[in-house]
C-alpha cells in the first residue's frame, strides 16, 4: 500500500511538473520577463527574499519550544543557523537531504536523536495544519478566490473554516504524554506515544501561530513583489497567501521534484488560473520562486557565518 501512495505520488508530481513545462513553453515571453526587471521590481524582490528568509528564524523559536518538550534546551540562535544552512540541502533530488543534513548537524553538536525525530514529525504536522488553516482562510476572505470557486463552493467555506480552524485549534490543546500512552492498550496509541505524543496547548499553539505567521509572512513579501510589477488587482493578498499555502501543502503531498521545483508552480497556476492572463500568472510563479531561492541562498550564508563565528568563539 506504501508503494502504491508513494509511485502515485511520484506520477502526480511528474505530471504537476510536465504541466508547468508545456505551460511555460506556451505563454514564456522574454521581452514581459525583461520589462519585469526593473530597479523597483528587483528592489521589492529582495525585500520578498529577506521575508521569506525570516520565516527561518521564526521556525528556530518553534523549533526551541518542542525540543523544550522533549527535555531538550538550545539557543534559538544556533537552531535558526542549523536550519539555515541546511535549507539548499532541499534542492536535491529526493527532498530529504535538508532533513538528514538537520539532523546530522544537530546530532553531532549532541542533540538526541530521539528528540530530532519527534520534533521533526511534530514540526510537520503542525506546518501542515497552519498551511490548512490559513490557506483556507485565506481564500474565503478573498473576493477574487471566491469568485473562481463555483457557486456551491462558496457557502461550503462559511461552516469549514470554523469547523477546521476549531478542530486543529482543540488538537492542539491535547496532552498526552509518551509515559501514558505506553501503557495503551491500543496499538496506534502506543504508536503516538512513541511519536512523542501530543505536547498540549502550551507548546503546540504557539508552534501553530509561528508556522501560520510564516505563511503570512511569504504571503505578504509576495504581494508587495506583485504590486511592484504591476500584476493584476485581483491577485490580492489574501489570494497570494492563500495559493501559498495550498501550493506548499499540496506539493508536500506530491513530493518527487527537488524544493517542489516545478510542481508548486504548476499548482501555483492552477490556484490563480482566471485572476490574470496566463503571461501574468507564468511571471507571477517565476518571481515567487526566484523569491524562495534568493532567500534560501540569503540564509545559507547567514546560517554559515553565525554557525563559524559560534565555533571560533567556543574554541
């Protein structure tokens, strides 16, 4: 069964991908790229990339918090740098590279590497539910999403978004601690102890509101970058943050191409098809990708100087 959710995963990856190709060879105009490329437009590019690259240190501080669950206690500072340097590690085939290189590093400096593996899956459950949370909310409040959706869609949201943002928020303030669900009777619950559990409202809300802040956060770079090259109205903020994290959720769930290279993007443009013309939409998801690397690249170097100023300092 593991196999079959992990090729159709890997098929509906390959086909996100082929449909970002052929639509970019159909609607790629270099004189619209190269009229984008203005002093302000690349300005406003760079202010996107330093906001998507705080969302880096805002994942340290969560990160700090569920390892403070697990017994664990680090300096925020040095978790946001092992993060940092470790986010180009995604762009390799595979997409777990980032993941093993976290670990290696924080691993290596003592870290259990029990309490990696738990905060690791905590981290990612709980990014999920803020992609959810927000990505859906997001989209209600946004009269341009709205008007995409057909007719018997729109009412739907008025009672899901309610239903979903309590069902999470009441997960969230769940405690249940590894110690009592080892001695379970049932086997998934023993399971969940040995995933270290539920942590309970003081150490989960507050993971959910900084991963929920991070999709606002890329959101808005987004939306200033978007205004900067004079892109459609209609692709408001509520809209940009909402097809944000829809992308990175749906692209988590069909994983296969490297940082979701080209599958985001294909999801991307499925998300906002009808809010711009499609020579719009390609500049669109191209600027926002060329956004998420420059930040990528902006915290791998941060990441490296903090991480050497650390061990010269230490020695």
């Amino acid at each position: 069964m593991k196999r079959f959710q992990r090729i159709a995963g890997y098929l509906v990856a390959a086909a996100l991908v082929g449909y970002f190709l052929w639509f970019a060879s159909s609607n790629l105009d270099i004189r619209v790229l190269h009229e984008l490329l203005t002093p302000p437009v690349i300005g406003t590019l760079i202010v996107a990339a330093l906001a998507y690259a705080a969302i880096i240190p805002v994942t340290g501080w969560a990160w700090a918090r569920l390892l403070a669950a697990q017994g664990e206690s680090w300096p925020v500072s040095w978790l946001t740098a092992v993060l940092a340097v470790t986010q180009l590690a995604k762009y390799l085939p595979g997409n777990i590279a980032q993941h093993a290189g976290r670990a290696g590093l924080a691993m290596r400096e003592g870290m259990a590497g029990k309490s990696v593996a738990i905060t690791v899956l905590q981290e990612t459950v709980l990014a999920v539910a803020a992609s959810l949370i927000v990505g859906v909310s997001m989209l209600a409040a946004s009269e341009p999403g709205l008007a995409q959706l057909p007719d018997g869609v729109r009412p739907v949201l008025a009672w899901v978004v309610p239903i979903l943002l309590l069902s999470v928020l009441f997960l969230s303030t769940v405690h249940l601690s590894p110690a009592r669900l080892a001695t379970s009777p049932t086997r998934a619950m023993r399971l969940l102890g040995k995933a270290g559990g539920l942590p309970g409202a003081r150490i989960a809300l507050p993971a959910l509101a900084a991963y929920a802040f991070n999709y606002l956060l890329i959101g808005s770079g987004l939306w200033l970058l978007a205004r900067s090259a004079e892109l459609p109205a209609a692709l408001d903020l509520p809209l940009i943050t909402a097809a944000f994290a829809l992308s990175w959720l749906l692209g988590f769930l069909a994983p296969g191409a490297p940082a979701g290279l080209g599958v985001r993007e294909g999801i991307l443009i499925v998300l906002l098809a009808g809010v711009g013309s499609d020579g719009e939409l390609l500049a669109f998801v191209l600027l926002a990708r060329a956004t998420t690397m420059l930040g990528d690249v902006i915290n791998f170097l941060l990441g490296s100087l903090w991480l050497s100023l650390t061990r010269r300092i230490a020695r």
